[in-house]
C-alpha cells in the first residue's frame, strides 16, 4: 500500500513540474502574439509563486482539516481549472487571473507533499520525488514546442496539461483511502506542535532562509528567462531555444535520479556543495561566447547541480534544528522559497527589459554566491552547537 501511494505521490510532482516549465517555454510565441513587453513573463510569474505562498502558508490548517489526499485532489483540481482557463486565453489581463488559481494549487500541492514524504519516507523518496517533479518540468517545454509546431498556438499545449492534470484529478479520488492512515498521524503532530515553544530563536535561522529562498529564486529565474536568453542574446531560433529549455529541466531530473543513489554513500552537506560546484560551472559557461554548445552544456550543468540541492536541504532540516521543530520549519521553509520564486524572476525580468538580457548570468551568479553563504554559515552553526 505504501508503494501504490508513493507512486501516486510521484504522478502529483509530475503534474507540479508540467506546470513550473510551461511559461517560460511559451513565452517567447505569447510576447510576440500579444504584443507584450519582455518583463511580462516576470509578471505572470510573480503573481503564479505568490499564490503559492498563501496556499503554502496555509497548508498546515489546511492539512488538519481536509487530510493529505483530499487537499491534494482539491489542489490538482484547481490547477487543472486554471490551465484550462490559460488555453482559452485572448488577453494579458485573463492570463494574470488565471494564474491566481493555478498558484494556489501548486503551492498547496508543493507544501503538503514535501511535508508527507519527510515525515513518511527516507531521503533517497525525497530526492527522487523532486525528480519526478523534473520529468514533468522536462516534458513541459517539449510538449508546448510540438503543439506550438503542430498548430501554431501554445494554447493548445495548455490544453494538453489540462487534460493531464484532470486525469490526475481521478487518479487521486481514487486513492483517497490510502491517506487515512498517515491523516490520523497528522492531527496528532499538529497537536503536538501546539505545545512547542517559538522556532524563531533557534541559531541559524536567517542563514538557512537565506539559502532556501536563493536556491528558489535562482532555479526559477533560470528555467523562466533562459529560452528567452538564447533567442535575444545568443541569436538561437525560438522553436529551438523552447526545445533546448527543456535540457536544463532534464539536467534537474537526471541529477535528481542519480542523487537518490548518491544519498546511500554521501552526506546532505557534501551533495549540496557539489551541486552549487556544477552550477558555478554552468554559469561560467554562459559567458563564453563561443557558439551555442557552451550555452547548452551550461544549461545542463546549472539543470544538475540544481538536482541535489533543495531535496537535500528539505532533508537536512531535522537533523540540523530538531525533530520537534522539523514539521514547522519545512513550511515556513518552503513559504520563504516561494518568496525567492515569486521575487527573482521578476525582477531579473524588469531590469533586462530596461537594460538587456546580458545581465542574465550576472543575475545567476550572485544568487549562487547568497545561496552558498546562508548554506555554508548554517553548517558552520550547526557544527558549533554540536561540540
């Protein structure tokens, strides 16, 4: 039984990776089409992550009323809705409110997944749940790039995921009895939780948000803007570039399958070093300009060592603050993330359409080096309070 649900897990985060990677895919068709500025994107972005900060915040009373699964399938129910809303799009104003719900969806989705698997499953689960995420944000760029070959319009490929997604929405009914179990459990760590003292007094606090909401802010910000990179700066067609964009989402997922090996042998701390390694390579990369290979393998070393970072940092939370404090960190945890999410793709948005997308990688960067920071100074507290 806890397999079948495992796999019914890892179906959800497919459906969360599908949604993450489809903006900026299309993005580059729907400018031109609507005839809107560069900065837009960052827009429909900021107003997507947003939701997802609400509905993060709000997961945990969420959860205690409704259990897992059915906020899980009201969650996906939503986000279907609103794709479906985004395929029959004509105006900037309506593709704004539908991203309302579908932020509210996926964030709900996001933080009460994340919370079942830490509590539930091992960290070799937690990276390979993030994996799955990474096969859907994969299949996304690809499956606009043909129904946008096919017909000519990227509503259809929102169409599409629509249809996925209500298909998953079955699904999910479906297994509905499968959640009883772990829901019981829930309301007793609420209770619990309860009696708990504050969680903001604890040392190293600010550093790990700081990490969390860099690493969130520079993985999102790179998914949304690097097809319109390619094609701006690099001179790359836009029917290539979207497809290209779907090797730094296959970066993500690879490493990620490859991590929840990786996580037998290695530690947390020394996977999250090697990932920030790849990504500072990748990063380099992008300003050679040297032909499109460097952007490409770029793309993919950024995609990789992307991979092990946020699955390993949501599994170092209990060791690195308590198990009595991990239930309620991981959710202001990933409410702080959705901040960088809902933030730096927008501004880096704003300031390329003032300047230029040249700014792209020098964006990346500095968010790399506030990431290694807040991870290397949570390490460093930790290790003192352990001595």
């Amino acid at each position: 039984m806890a397999t079948l649900l495992l796999s019914v897990i890892y179906l959800a985060f497919i459906s969360l990776g599908l949604l993450d990677s489809m903006l900026g895919a299309a993005w580059p068709v729907m400018q031109i089409e609507m005839g809107l500025p560069l900065e837009g994107a960052g827009l429909v972005s900021m107003i997507v992550t947003g939701g997802t900060i609400v509905s993060s915040v709000l997961s945990g009373t969420l959860e205690k009323k409704l259990g897992t699964g059915k906020l899980t399938t009201l969650s996906v129910l939503t986000t279907a809705l609103a794709l479906l809303g985004y395929s029959f799009t004509t105006s900037y104003l309506w593709l704004c409110l539908m991203a309302v719900p579908l932020g509210l969806g996926a964030g709900a989705v996001d933080a009460g997944l994340n919370d079942f698997v830490a509590r539930n499953y091992g960290a070799k689960h937690m990276s390979w749940l993030h994996a799955f995420w990474g096969v859907g944000a994969t299949a996304g760029p690809l499956l606009m790039a043909w129904m946008i070959s096919l017909s000519g319009r990227w509503q259809n490929g929102y169409r599409l995921v629509s249809t996925v997604q209500f298909g998953l929405v079955v699904i999910l009914i479906a297994s509905l009895p499968l959640w009883r179990k772990s829901d019981h459990a829930v309301v007793e760590e609420h209770a619990q939780q309860q009696k708990n003292g504050s969680i903001w007094k604890i040392s190293g606090m600010v550093p790990n948000l700081a990490a969390f909401f860099a690493y969130c802010g520079l993985e999102l910000a790179a998914g949304l803007w690097f097809a319109s990179y390619l094609v701006q700066i690099r001179g790359v067609r836009a029917e290539t570039a979207t497809a290209w964009a779907s090797s730094y989402y296959f970066g993500i997922m690879l490493g990620r399958m490859i991590n929840g090996f990786l996580t037998m042998r290695f530690s947390s701390k020394t996977l999250i070093r090697a990932g920030q390694t790849s990504i500072l390579l990748g990063i380099l990369l992008l300003f050679i300009p040297a032909g499109d290979l460097f952007s490409l393998v770029g793309l993919v070393l950024v995609g990789m060592g992307c991979a092990p970072i946020f699955p390993s940092m949501l599994h170092e939370t209990p060791a690195r603050f308590g198990k009595e404090n991990s239930s309620r960190l991981m959710g202001i945890q990933m409410a702080v993330a959705y901040v960088g999410q809902t933030t730096m793709p927008g501004l880096v948005g704003l300031i390329a359409g003032r300047w230029s997308l040249q700014i792209f990688p020098w964006a990346l960067l500095i968010l790399l080096a506030l990431m290694i920071w807040g991870s290397e100074r949570v390490n460093k507290v930790v290790a003192g309070s352990r001595k």
